[in-house]
C-alpha cells in the first residue's frame, strides 16, 4: 500500500497493521492465539472486563527493569572516570505509592516538585533524606514542611526561596542542603513548552545571578549549597545538548570552588523515548556514557574534581510501561481534497480523550494505536483516534495505519502512557478519570483507583442542600 497523501511524511504504512513495534511496546507486550493483546501476561480484552475503559495498564516489571538498567547505566560511566552517579526518579512523570515504592526498590532516589507529590512519597516510605525537592513557587508552609520532614535536598529557584528558606531554617534551628537552579542557555531539540534551560523562561537563575545567589547561600548559617542543577529539557534524543550545557555549566561551577567544595552536580533528566517507529531513541548506556564523558572531560581539562553526578529521569523509567485501553464507539470516513485528489481519513472515535492524555493537545505529541481485542483481517487505513470530549483538538493519536475493517466495539490500545498522561488528566466534560492497574506475572492490581460520577458530584457543594430553588419551583 502507498502513504495516504493525508499521512505526514514519517509515517509509512507498516506490511502488518496488527504488529507491535519493538521499543514502543512493554517488552513483554505479544499477540496470544486468538490475537488479543496481551501485556505482561494479562489479556486487553480480560482487563478491559474487569476494569472498564479507558484504562491505563502498567507493566511493573518494565518499569523496574528500566530504573534498575538507568542506575546501573549511569553508576558504571561514572565509576569509568573515577566518579559516582545518583539517579532520582522524576515523580513528575507519574508518581504513585506504589511506583515510589518500585523506585527505591531499583535503588533510586525520588524528585518532587510539590507539596501533594511529597506527601505521596512520605507516605509511601520513600526516606526523606533521599528526595529532591523542586518547583518555580514553593509556598512558606511547603517549604517549612520539607525542611521539618528532612528532605534531602531543595533545590532553590529564586532569591526569594534562598531568603524564605533562611527564615525557616533560622525559626527552627535546621540545617538544610540545597542546590542552585541555572539556566545554561542551551535550548532543547524538542517543543518550546519542553526546553527548559533557554534564558527566558520561569525556571532557575541565569547563569551569571547564579553566582550572587551561590554567595548569598553561603552567607547563611542554616543553608549548606551542595552544587548546581540545570534541567535543559524533555524527549531529548542524543547527547549533544547536554554535552553543550555541560561544559557551560562545569564553567560556573569551577569559578564557585574557590569558595569552598562543591559535592554535586545534577544535569537533570529529559531522556528521549520512542512513542512511534519513527523515533530512534538512544539506548540509556550510550547517553550515560556520552553525558558522563563530557563532564568528566570539562573538569580534567580545567584540572578540578568530578563531582557526585545526579540525574532526574522519568519518562524514560515509566513511560513505555504504559499502555492505555479505550473502546472504539464510532467510525467516521471523512474525504479531503489534495493536491492528488481525493485522500481518506477514518476518524475512529474512543471512550476517553484528552481528560486521561492531554500531551496531543498541549505539545503536538505523537503516539501509535493498535487494536487490542483481536487482529484486523483488512490493509492499513489512514486514521485519526479522537476523544470523545466536546473539544476540536481531542486527538489521541493524529495520524497512524490501522487494518481498514476496525469496527465499534473494537478496544484500540495506545502504548507509552505510562508518564505525563495520568498526572495531567483532569474532569474536563465531567468525565472521571481512570484506573491505574499494574500487571505482573498474569496478574493485575488497582494501584490508582478510578473515580465515579458520584465521586465527581461529591465535590459540588451546590448539591449539599439538594435542588436549588429554581428546581424545587412549579
């Protein structure tokens, strides 16, 4: 089959539209005999039973094989210089008890970056002193309450943090480490909400007010300054970005040695993953290796110790985990016209949408779909899966090849949910968001309950007296 001339040009029609691109899908993600998606031993079809749809799945096994394989990635480039490597999982990505509770496991450490994403950490066990504490606005109480829990680290954003911190910390006779955000200049190769190191944005300090907030932290008794952070972005692929950056950085940081030691250096996370076959990741030793080496290679030759290196990876531990299941409810062929004549798009329409994965909408993100109840017997269509919200831009996958004969009552399943979806998703339309089920062994578990209209009208204080007024009128 020729591309539609509706397809973008990365788009080919795949020879079979059932198939599972490797590195898209869990490793563990096969067809069983009756071609129904199986993932981590669990049947699609037996879960979207159990569960209902939408439903976000999460192959457990695939999530600690990648934080273990991360730390074990980035411990042996940094033993190779003579160094060692902390890894923190990024809870932004997707943060549960239960996920925390797999991360400490594999040996990380874990990254917050608000006062509900420390709680949640706190009460999963996750030790106080091995967590990272973010954010552009943290509040008096949100900081006093990391301060009093013993978080690890803090990493401080503005001025202001430095002086609301010494006030804490001064109240309360605590010490308490922190880290410098800076922005080294360097722009992301990715969607301008992502990059997050270019000098015109809310995070962190310029490389230059860095070294008077550096100062300013060392004057005060109670703040002890660990080192630098820079986070230059996300779905980064290769390593010449952070090799940029680093060396930017390892300048400053050189400059700040002379007034006293610097244990740390945390270039944050951003890792790239394949959410097509279109993308071609680097595999995680390579861009350890390559990221290592580059600030290994800045401090030889400016003759200054390798510091403790720290990273902040997320999406690359959890994200391929993911996979979510909708149900198909309606197909629509729409005809276009070209400049080759008239092209076809199946728009194929699910139970969920933007509420449970607002990356499509907010960054032209880029996903695949296959049906997951059974294989498709017709050549590869041209489709649109969108949600079912009242909203022109509620795609899920925008452009994809799916077997021409998908029919309502199909369930389609969209790999690589595993991070960014469930922590953006909201009630938009009054829709509840969905369940989170880990699967292992054939076995699936509830690690995030699912919500209920009754759960949504439970939050509307208009409904504690029952009807209004209006209502109970005539």
């Amino acid at each position: 089959m020729s591309s539609s001339a509706l397809a973008p040009a990365w788009l080919t029609p795949p020879a079979d539209p059932n198939d599972l691109a490797p590195g898209v899908w869990p490793a563990s993600a096969v067809r069983d005999a009756t071609g129904a998606l199986v993932v981590a031993g669990a049947s699609a079809p037996a879960l979207a039973r159990e569960f209902g749809t939408p439903l976000v799945v999460i192959d457990e096994d695939e999530a600690r094989t990648r934080a273990a394989r991360t730390r074990t990635a980035f411990d042996a480039a940094a033993a190779r210089r003579g160094g060692s490597a902390r890894v923190y999982y990024a809870g932004k990505a997707f943060l549960s008890a239960e996920i925390a509770r797999w991360m400490v496991a594999a040996g990380l450490h874990v990254d917050v970056c608000s006062s509900g994403e420390l709680a949640v950490a706190l009460a999963a066990g996750v030790p106080a002193a091995s967590i990272g504490y973010h954010g552009n606005n943290k509040r008096m109480w949100e900081l006093e309450r990391a301060v009093t829990a013993g978080v690890g680290t803090i990493i401080v954003d503005s001025a202001i943090e430095i002086e609301r911190l010494a006030a804490i910390t001064e109240r309360l006779d605590a010490d308490q480490t922190v880290l410098v955000r800076v922005n080294s200049g360097v722009h992301a190769e990715t969607h301008h909400f992502l990059a997050t190191a270019h000098e015109d944005q809310k995070f962190g300090f310029t490389l230059a007010a860095a070294e008077e907030a550096v100062a300013r932290i060392r004057e005060l008794p109670h703040l002890a300054f660990a080192g630098l952070h820079c986070h230059i972005g996300s779905q980064i692929f290769g390593v010449a970005g952070f090799r940029e950056s680093a060396s930017r950085v390892v300048e400053l940081h050189e400059r700040l040695l002379a007034g006293g030691d610097i244990p740390v250096l945390n270039l944050g996370g951003g890792f790239g993953i394949a959410y097509t076959r279109a993308d071609d990741p680097s595999p995680i030793e390579e861009l350890a290796d390559g990221i290592v080496d580059a600030v290994a290679d800045e401090c030889a030759a400016r003759g200054i110790p390798l510091p403790t290196l720290a990273f902040e990876p997320g999406r690359s531990v959890i994200g391929t985990a993911g996979v979510t299941l909708y149900e198909v409810g309606t197909i629509k062929p729409v005809h276009v016209a070209t400049d080759d004549g008239d092209a076809e798009r199946l728009y194929v329409s699910v139970d969920g949408g933007m509420s449970d994965n607002a990356r499509p909408a907010l960054y032209e993100a880029q996903y695949s779909a296959r049906i997951a109840s059974r294989e498709g017997v017709d050549g590869p269509a041209l489709v649109r899966v969108v949600g079912m919200h009242c909203e022109s831009g509620d795609v899920v996958v925008d452009h994809e090849y799916l077997p021409g004969d998908v029919t309502p009552g199909d369930l389609l399943a969209v790999p690589v949910t595993g991070a960014y979806t469930v922590p953006l998703a909201s009630n938009y339309n009054h829709v509840p968001r969905p369940p989170v089920v880990a699967v292992r062994a054939g076995s699936a578990r509830v690690i995030v309950r699912g919500e209920t209209i009754d759960d949504l009208l439970a939050r509307d204080a208009g409904l504690d007296s029952g009807p209004t007024a209006e209502e109970g009128e005539g």
